[in-house]
C-alpha cells in the first residue's frame, strides 16, 4: 500500500460541497436536473443531523428491517480452507434478503419528509426494486420500478414479488436492456416528473449527493460490524470482503473502517468470463475513468469513449461503472479491488450452500469466492469479515438453468 | 468587437430583425453518408445554426426518439472523430453556417480534450453544448475550448434559480440554449405563454442570446417562440422524420428542408 498508516488515519473521506471524492464523482447532469439534486442535498444535509429523522431511520432498521444483522463464524468453511477465520455479515437475513433495504428505508424517509407521493427506482438483481417496493407499500406510496428487459428475465422471481408489494415494473428495452438502461430511464422519468417524484438509486452511484446519502444509510453495517467483531473476536477484523456492483453494500462495510489502518479492505468486482476477455463487468480492475450516469469515476468504454455492454452471471453485478468513492479509494491505494470470474463465484455458490448452510446471492458468491483465496493466504488466528450481501433464493432458477436443470 | 462565427451570425440576425433556426440532427444517423448533404439542406430551407449530435449509447438527457438516433449513428460507425471529419467536409462547400457539436462528456474524454477541441476548431467547429457537462464541472475541456477559440454553450431549464442563471449566464458564450420543459427531448407538452414570460425574466440576468428548444414541433411553435426569444432549436421532428426515412436515406436531405422551410416562413412573418 502506498499510503503511510499516519497519512491513511488522517486522509479526507467526505466528499466536497459539489460531491467529489478527490476528481471523482460531482453532478454532471444535464441542467433539468440541477435543482432537484440541489433540492435533495439540502434536505439531506439538514436531515441527516436531524435527531427526529436518525431516530426513525434506527427504528425501522430494528422493527421492520431486523436489525442489527448477526456477524456469523463460518466454522466449517474456515477449516476445510484452512486458513483465517471467516465471518460472515449476514445482510441476507433483512427483510426482504438484501442490504439494499437499508439505503431503501433512508431514501423513502427522504421521500416522506420531502412529501413526494411517488417513488421511483431502478434495479438490476430485483432486490432493490424489491425493497423500494416493499417500503413504498408501507408507506403508501406510489412506487414505479424500471428494469433491463434481459433482467427481467433473468430474476423473474423478484419480477413477480414486486408487482405482489403494488409496483408498476416498466422494462427497458433500449441499449444492453440490463441495470445501466434502468438507470438511464429512471433518471428520465425524474426529469420528466421532479415536482412529486423522488428517485430511489440503488447503489452508490449517480451524481451527488447519491453516492453519499446510500452509502451514509448503508454505514449501519460497518458500525454493527464494528463492535461485534469486538465482541465476538475482540479486535476488529484483519481484512474485509465484499461485492462490488455499483459499490454500496461494499462501502456500507468498509466506510466506517477507512481510518483504521490494520484492516486490509477488498472490493471484488465481476470478472465474468475472465478479466482479459471483453465479457466482465470490472471498471476498477480493467477500466478507466470517465462520466457516466451523472459522476466522474472508472467505467468500461471502448476506445470512441462509448459505454461498454458488460457481462456477468450475476445481474447486479452488470453494470460499467461503479460509485465514485470506490474510484478514490483504489487510486488512493486505501482499498484493493480485485475480481471473480463467473465459474468462480457459481463454485463459491454450491461451497457456501452446502458446507454452510447458507445458499447465497450471486453477487455475493463473488466476495465468497475471493474470501477463499484470500482465507487460504492468512492464518488461522486471523479473521476475514465477508459481507454476505444477500441471499440466493432469487437465483436458484438461473442456476439450475445453467447446470441444464428444469424446476418448472 | 464579436469574433467568432456564431457571435457574427447571432449580430447579422439581430440587425434584420430575423430570429435563428437552429435544427438539430446526429451525426451518422443513419448513416455517415447523408449526414453532409442533409446539413446543406437544412441550410437551404433557412436554418442559421446547425447543432450536430454527437452520438453517445447512453444519453440519459434525451427522449427515445434521440436515443436511437444515437444508437442508429453509433451502429452505421459514426465517432467523435468521424463527427469531426464531417464538418471539415461540410466546411468545404459552407464557410459560413455556424456549427455546434451538441453531445456528452464521456467520449470527448476518451479522446482527449485537448485533442478534440484542436481537431474540432481545424475542422470549423464553431461551438460546443456538453449536455452532461454543467459549469459546476468544468475542468480542462473549458480551458482547451476557450484557446481554441470555440464558444461553450449551456443550458438554462425552467427549474433553473436566480443563482445558478447568474452562473450560466456569465459561463455560456454565443447564445444560452434554454430547456423550455421539464422532461427529455421529445416531451410533447409545450406551454408556449409560459416561455415566452421565462424568456423574458432571463434576459435580465443573460446579455447573450437566448434560444429555445425541446418541444418545437411545427411551424406555429416556431412562430411563437421565436417571437420571445432569439432563435428556436428544432430537434426531435427532424430525427422522428430521419427514422422514418432509414430505408430510404437519399430521401432526408429533401424531406428535412420540407419541415424547417415553413418553420422559416412563420419565423420570418411573424417576426
Ligand atoms: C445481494 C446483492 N449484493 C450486491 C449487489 C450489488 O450492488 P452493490 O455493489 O451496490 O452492493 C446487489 C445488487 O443488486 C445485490 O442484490
């Protein structure tokens, strides 16, 4: 690493006034956005100190979210490894099996205080239109969700639980019809409908001041993981794993360590088929930086700048760009980012689901597959904490498909 | 004392009493070939100004019409550098239509903005409009612009405060592009009474011209507009007609011209 631990304690890890992460991040937007971003800022600024605002934010994490997630000893796993300790931070028992609520609760909050009646929101997995759908419903909100077509397709189950919760799923149809598309389309529906909509991102990424108010509602993790991991092990962990999508359950763990220099933090991307093929979806690992969706940071464009068409097994892990700060945090040498290939994170799958008894999501069977390799290199009084991001039940159809299995 | 050909363009209008039409097109949609016979024929029906789209796969600003537009154009082959040789080939038969490259940040990135802008300004590029590209942001695309003697124009929307008009006021040079509705290119409503009170308010915060587009459909909206403001920007009709047209691309040279020509005359009778 090539920061001193001196220089790393004491490093800038909020974003400007205009949302920027050292040159990354910022609002580039076209100007019919300018004022409801401006608008979101202020509100959030104010609310984020309110004490009313943290109060019920922390209330529906423990009642309606199920807060706080265990940290959990993955015994077995950690010997047949042989190697560190694995833990495991179970963000797939929340409510509706992923750490996307977290941020989703925040951001309705945002919506209730702000009194937009409608909520709108992309996703690529599905559990983040499941869980804007599911806390739209609680609150009686209109909520419309805008998915790739391809999507769609490949995690019908969420599909069909959000229209259960009274969502309107809207499938996008134009470009690599997968989450940058949604994303694409639910930033125009807001363009068209500022005055009563809110928009619900799902991941750190987007312009300001999104990649900070998601990862702010997804710190929760970190802090849990914080004094559990002191609980349970009495010191905090020797390193960190976690998926890297657009990036918000991996800042989630890792911002609340940033400053303390002993833990070693990784940020596993896609690597689809294979990181020096063209079929991944890694920006940190094999991309460079530039402006998509509204924030400057690392993203895959061919070379006349136009966005790439990414490749993973996994849909929420599909996208060509990933949050700004991430993009700090590598060029900064604070995190390393690293990939999985699709093989890797299906093998990590079936290990985890038998040896552990926990069947998890695709995406996270990304963290799990690196959390082996790096398990295998550390000692046995060492401890890795590995988010488990979500759980696998809306992937068992794609899996079986793939392995030539028909469940219908 | 006004330099450059859009500014030079801008003053000739004024002092006929003419307003600007400004028709908007992709480069490369459908194909690279028509792209140069089509801009003369825009110019021939009477357009002032040509904004020339710089095809991006990702334009979250615009409508659907645009976007395969944009797709249309990148699939025929089209790139920024291909959009640059364009206008050196237009350049070759019109010296004097003003021309802006109208687009977004990424690719200009992935070129270079150094490069772009020095290609950009041997070609005839006369101004530039980075949609996703607001003055908050600007980096070293500004700088290289500015010694290139290229005009950066920005957009005014109707959400847009006092504040942040004061900024893009003293940001945009050769005209202020303004928004008329909330929404994406190709919304269909358009309160005209409403922008031409808008236009007015503006100009007290705005010393240069002030040109309205998003929405313009036909003539009598061009009339309209363009009795409040300086100049109206036809984009989406036109594209919606090169769409209809992709079989038969000989066709859109002509077919442009039949749209824009009445847009010319109401501007001109109104005015
Ligand atoms: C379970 C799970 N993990 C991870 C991700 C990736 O998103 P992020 O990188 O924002 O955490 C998703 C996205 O859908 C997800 O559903």
């Amino acid at each position: 690493m090539a920061l001193t631990e001196q220089e790393l304690r004491t490093l800038e890890y909020e974003p400007d006034t205009g949302g920027h992460f050292g040159d990354y991040g910022g609002r580039y937007v076209s100007e019919t956005l300018m004022a409801a971003l401006n608008e979101l800022d202020h509100s959030y600024q104010n609310l984020k100190n309110d004490p009313d605002f943290q109060r019920e934010f922390d209330a529906d994490l423990a009642s309606f979210v199920g807060r706080p997630s265990p940290l959990y000893h993955a015994g077995r796993w950690s010997k047949v490894i042989g190697g560190a300790q694995i833990y495991f931070k179970r963000e797939d028992l929340n409510h509706t099996g992923a750490h996307k609520v977290n941020n989703t609760i925040g951001q309705a909050l945002l919506a209730k205080y702000s009194g937009k009646p409608r909520v709108i929101a992309e996703t690529g997995a599905g559990q983040h239109g499941v869980a804007s759908a599911t806390v739209a419903a609680r609150l009686g909100l209109e909520c419309v969700v805008y998915m790739g077509a391809d999507d769609i397709e490949r995690q019908s189950p969420n599909v069909y639980r959000m229209k259960l919760l009274g969502a309107e799923v809207v499938s996008v149809e134009s470009g690599s019809r997968t989450l940058k598309d949604a994303l694409s389309e639910a930033m125009r529906d807001w363009v068209t409908n500022v005055d009563d909509t809110f928009y619900i991102i799902g991941t750190v990424a987007g312009p300001a001041p999104y990649p900070q108010l998601v990862r702010d509602f997804n710190a929760v993790v970190g802090r849990e993981v914080k004094w559990q991991s002191r609980e349970i092990f009495g010191k905090y962990p020797d390193a960190l794993v976690a998926c890297v999508g657009g990036g918000s359950n991996a800042i989630g763990l890792f911002y609340p360590f940033l400053r303390d220099a002993e833990v070693a933090i990784y940020g596993v991307e896609a690597a689809g088929r294979g990181l020096s093929t063209n079929e991944h979806a890694a920006p940190l690992c094999s991309g460079r930086p530039g402006v998509l969706h509204g924030a400057k940071t690392y993203l895959m464009d061919n070379s006349d700048g136009q966005i790439a068409h990414t490749h993973s097994v996994s849909a929420g892990l599909d996208y060509p760009g990933v949050g700004p700060e991430h993009a700090y945090l590598k060029d900064i040498g604070r995190a390393n980012y690293v990939g999985a290939t699709d093989d890797e994170a299906l093998a990590a799958f079936h290990e985890v689901s038998q040896i552990e008894g926990i069947i998890p999501a695709l995406e996270t069977a990304h963290a799990l597959a690196y959390t082996k390799t790096l398990a295998a290199s550390m000692r046995p009084n060492q401890t890795i904490v590995c988010n488990m991001s979500g759980r696998g039940d809306k992937d068992i159809f794609t899996v079986a498909k793939m392995e030539g299995i028909s469940l219908t | 004392m006004s330099n450059t050909r859009i500014q030079r363009r801008m003053e000739a209008l004024k002092a006929s009493g003419r307003k600007a039409l400004i028709p908007y097109i992709v480069a490369g949609d459908p194909t690279p070939t028509v792209t140069v016979p089509a801009m003369h024929a825009v110019v021939e029906a009477g357009a002032d100004i040509i904004e020339l789209g710089m095809p991006f796969s990702d334009p979250f600003a615009d409508g659907p019409v645009n976007q395969r537009g944009a797709e249309r154009a990148i699939n025929s082959g089209m790139t920024l550098a291909g959009v640059v040789t364009t206008v050196s080939e237009f350049r070759k038969d019109d010296n004097d239509t003003p021309i802006v490259l109208m687009g977004y940040l990424n690719p200009v990135i992935a070129m270079g903005e150094t490069i772009f802008c020095e290609a950009a300004a041997a070609a005839g590029v006369d101004g530039l409009l980075i949609v996703d590209m607001p003055p908050e942001e600007e980096g070293s695309l500004v700088q290289s612009a500015k010694m290139n003697g290229l005009d950066l124009i920005y957009l005014a929307a109707p959400t847009t405060t006092d504040e942040r008009l004061q900024t893009i006021g003293k940001a945009t040079s050769g005209y202020l592009y303004y928004v008329s509705l909330k929404g994406i290119t190709g919304s269909s409503k358009l309160d005209t009474s409403d922008v031409s009170q808008r236009v007015a308010y503006m100009r007290q915060h705005v010393s240069v011209p002030i040109c309205v587009g998003f929405g313009i459909r036909n003539a009598k909206d061009a009339a309209v507009i363009s009795s409040a403001a300086d100049g109206s920007i036809v984009g989406t009709v036109l594209v919606s007609q090169v769409e209809a047209l992709v079989d038969q691309p000989e066709k859109i040279p002509n077919a442009l011209k039949a749209i824009l020509e009445p847009m010319r005359q109401a501007m001109d009778t109104n005015g």
